[in-house]
C-alpha cells in the first residue's frame, strides 16, 4: 500500500532529532530519524544552532551556539498523520495497540521464554 500523504513535522528538521530510553535506570539518548522520532512515545529532545548564520561570513560562526532543548509536541503513529496520546512508554507507535522498537519489559521477556519452552518441550 502506498502512502498518499505527505507526513507532518511539526519542528525545525535541520535540527538533530534524540530519543530518550531508559537504559539499566538510567535516561540514554540516542540519535533518530525525523521519522522515528515522531513516532516516539517518550521523552525527545533537539539540537541545533540558536540561530542562522548569514551566508558568506565566516565571523558569523564564531559566536554561533548549539543548543539542546526538550520536544513535547504530539506523536503519531509511524509513518501515518494520525496522532495518538502520549503515554511515555518509551517506545515507537507502530498502531494503537502495538507500541513497536522498544526495550521489552519484563512481562514480555517473561512471555517470550514461555514460549520458547513450550516449543523445546513439543520437540
């Protein structure tokens, strides 16, 4: 199926665009595609110039300064224009129902080492 709309985005794509994923307790970024990165269901960030230098002056770039500030706006379903709640789940939104790319909890791990017995034990 092709798409036939073009996808919103709703921030300055020049910029870097990060995802925020807690990694053994501890917040870890990590840099995305502007198409991921709307998709994401958990904290986001964006780094860029503060401002555009001019053309052709090199002295522009000298007190040229990155910064890096927090994204809160809306997320979509990947690679749709239908926007969802945000939840913080630390995870990209495939559909509604299935948040996609994520670390799996320990429920799902749980779930996945049942299942994989069951299937050494038919064997």
């Amino acid at each position: 199926m092709a798409r036939t709309e073009r996808l919103i985005y709703d921030w300055d794509t020049r910029h870097m665009s990060e995802v925020g994923m807690m990694i053994d307790g501890e917040l870890k970024w990590y840099r995305t595609t502007d198409t991921q990165f709307r998709s994401f269901d958990g904290p986001r960030r964006l780094t860029g110039p503060d401002r555009q230098p001019r053309i052709g002056e090199i002295s522009a770039f000298e007190d040229l300064k990155i910064v890096t500030f927090e994204y809160n706006g809306p997320v979509y379903i990947f690679k749709t224009n239908i926007e969802v709640p945000f939840k913080n789940t630390g995870k990209y939104i495939e559909s509604p129902e299935r948040p996609m790319w994520g670390a799996p909890d320990q429920e799902t791990l749980d779930l996945m080492a049942e299942k994989r017995l069951s299937r050494e034990i038919k064997l």
